[in-house]
C-alpha cells in the first residue's frame, strides 16, 4: 500500500482524545480525499493515484511525517502478518482501525450556504503573533476586522496585556474560491 506524505501529514489534525477513537486516523473516503479530524478542526486533500487501494479505510499513522529517503514523496506500507497493522522499512506503522471505530459521516459538517466574506492570511504570521501573544491550546484567537481588506486585530480570551495586527494578503483567487474547491472535491 502506498501512502502519499501530503495525506500522511493529516494524522497531525486527527484527535488525541482516548475517548474518541474514531478521530484518532486518517480516513480514505470513497469519494478519493483523505480526510483528518479532531471535531473542531477538520482538514482534507486529494489521494494520489498509487493510494486507490486505501479508499474506505481509516489510518492511524505512527509519525505525520515522512521518514526515510529524502525528496521521496511516499512511503510503501506491507501487511504486519497476522496484524492489523501496516510497516515501513523506515520504521513507521499505520494502524487500521477496525468496524467499531467508524470515521463519522464528514460530509455533513459542509457548509450549504456560499460564504458571504472571505479573507487571506498568512498562517506563519498568525502563529507568530500567537507565539508572540503566548498562547496556550484551547485558549483560542479572537480575529475583528471590518472589512476583509482592512487590518486585523488579533487577541486572545487570557492575554489582556498585549494584541497584534495581521494584513489580508493579496490574492487572485475568486471571492468563493474555496466553496468551489470543496464542492468540486467532495462531490466526485
């Protein structure tokens, strides 16, 4: 089984909740994107053309990152005998998680409605300013603006001493650019 380190890399959003294992991987969904979740973040890419034979199976992988060759792209996974288990020669697993822990319906949690509003940003500079604002998980960024082309102030629940401004980056894309995407992908 081959598994492309662009789908790989989701297992970093996937949950670390012991009490919600059905989060804990990487789905393969039959409509040919991999998709991660810890239930309040959710992140989706395409599979790669050697990862057909991974569709409706959800991956828990030991490491979101590539190890092993370096500019190589994917890793191949051989059957752990007697396991339900995956391995590479690079030291890596991928866990399939069995029936009893079905990935949840995804699907459901798009929005219907194209968006009214949207904005680019650059995620470096927003983790910059979180750094630099000390936030701590589950403290959570407060981002007003007035208007999509116009500075954002940026602060959090539990720093009252300090904030940042982020600048809109500049872009090309349309102003629903990303429901496209998500419909175009989800809708194969």
């Amino acid at each position: 089984m081959n598994i492309y380190k662009t789908t790989q890399r989701l297992q970093a959003i996937a949950s670390k909740d012991k009490t919600r294992p059905n989060l804990s991987g990487v789905h393969y969904d039959k409509c040919g994107l991999a998709v991660a979740t810890d239930g309040c973040a959710l992140a989706a890419t395409k599979v790669g053309e050697l990862e057909k034979d991974t569709l409706g199976l959800t991956l828990k992988f030991s490491s979101p990152e590539q190890k092993g060759i370096k500019g190589s792209d994917s890793a191949n996974f051989g059957s752990v005998a007697g396991t339900s288990s995956y391995a590479t020669c690079y030291g890596q697993t991928a866990e399939l998680l069995d029936k009893d822990h079905n990935f949840p319906n995804w699907k459901l949690v798009i929005p219907e409605d194209c968006p009214k509003y949207s904005i680019v940003i650059d995620p470096y500079k927003l983790m910059a300013i979180a750094k630099a604002l000390d936030v701590t998980a589950g403290n959570g960024l407060k981002i007003e603006f007035s208007d999509p082309e116009k500075i954002m102030i940026v602060t959090t629940a539990k720093n009252t001493d300090g904030f940042g401004l982020l600048c809109p980056m500049r872009t090309d894309l349309d102003d629903d650019h990303g429901y496209k995407l998500v419909s175009e992908l989800v809708n194969k």
